[in-house]
C-alpha cells in the first residue's frame, strides 16, 4: 500500500519562497603600498585577505645608462604567503586604530627620506586609509617594516631565480647578503622563495658554498616545499 504523503503547510511554503538567499560573508582586506623612485622595485603593493590569501605586485623603475647590476630589474606579479602572527597584527591593529583613517605620519621633516608608504583597509566593518613616511605610532612603523621585509625577500628570490639560470657564479653572494638580511629582520616569510632556495640547493653545478647557504635557509622556512 502506497503511504501518502502529508501536505506543506502553506505558511511554511510561503516562507521558504520569500526567504533571501544566503549571503556568503566577504573577507576584509588591506592594501600596503610602497613608493620609492630611487630603489628598485620602486613601488610594489602587498594586497592581504583576512581569510589568509595574499598578492604581491611590484613595478621596477627606471635605469640609466651606466646601470652595472648583472641582475636587471623585472616585476613581480604572484600569489604569496604572510605570516599569520603578521596578519592577524594588521588587522587587529586597523580595527582599533580606526581602520586606518586618519593622519598617521610622524612630519619629522629632520628623517630620511626611506619612501612614501600607504595602508588601506576595507570590509563590511568599515574602510579608510593612511600615508606615511615615518609613522608616528612605533607599532604601525614595525607593521610596516616588517611588510618591506616580505617585499625584500621576495626581491631576492626573483634575483636568485635569474642568477641560478645565467650567473652561478652570483649567488654565493646573493645568498649571503640575504642570511644578514634574515638575522637584521630586513628579510623574512622565506617560504615565498622556498622553490627557488630548493633549486640552489639542488644543483650540482652550484658551488658547494652557495649551495649550503641555500640548505640552511631553507631549514628556516615553515614550509620548504613550495610557495603557499
């Protein structure tokens, strides 16, 4: 015998077509930019979602004639990975400083000239944004170096990239200069460039010196396998 089956109640029928549809959340981000004509990549943005993804984008400036780095300037355009400490630390730091609207620059006109920096936030909680040479919270300053760390490293893994293809001979030097970088904090989130420290590492026509560098930096990485 066939059971029957029991009608809708049409106020739950009713309800069901009137309800929206769900919504997914969007993810706050925020944008740092760096300018500086005179360094190379003269500017570069570090885009950062709250869920964890991120994006490096940067723009090489111009070179004169008597340019002798055997390493030419290129951009950068690529997924990358940010330290969660780091992350969490922008955007706690953007909620409770009013999402970064507002004047944040220290005007101490007696400082060097170190590039014109901005920092962007927006979300469903609110946006603004700030620019600065040197901030004048001590804390937005190290928030800030330690986002030109990222840049600088991944500067170098291009460089290392290059080198490793047309000038071996390079990269003992280039290794080395980033180790110091690593120990002054001007360089750091090396899983970025794990596959090209890996590549080092890896071969044979690299020389024995160069190539350790290369293994010890990557004992550093959280994930030496690839970029994430």
């Amino acid at each position: 015998m066939q059971r029957s089956t029991a009608p809708i109640p049409l106020f739950l029928a009713l309800a069901a077509l009137a309800a929206p549809p769900a919504v997914a959340q969007s993810s706050a981000h925020i944008v740092y930019t760096f300018d500086h004509p005179q360094l190379q990549p003269a500017r570069f943005t570090i885009a950062i979602d709250e869920n964890g993804s991120a994006r490096f984008d940067s723009q090489p400036g111009p070179v004169g004639s008597d340019y002798s780095d055997d390493v030419y300037p290129a951009p950068i355009h690529r997924d990358i990975r940010i330290d969660d400490g780091l992350r969490a630390s922008l955007f706690r730091y953007a909620r409770t400083h009013g999402f970064f609207d507002g004047n944040c620059d220290s005007h101490r006109s007696a400082l060097a000239f170190t590039g014109n920096k901005t920092l962007a936030y927006t979300g469903s909680d609110g946006h603004g944004t700030c620019a600065f040479v040197w901030a004048a919270d001590p804390v937005l300053q190290r928030l800030s170096d330690q986002l030109n760390a990222v840049a600088f490293t991944l500067e170098i893994g291009r460089r290392l990239d290059v080198e490793v293809r047309h000038d071996r001979l390079g990269l003992d030097s280039e290794l080395e200069s980033l180790q110091d970088a690593v120990k002054d904090r001007r360089a750091s989130d090396l899983p970025n460039i794990a596959l090209e420290l890996q590549t080092i590492a890896g071969d044979q026509q690299v020389m024995d010196r160069a190539r350790r560098r290369a293994m010890t930096l990557l004992s550093s990485c959280e994930n030496p396998s690839g970029r994430n």
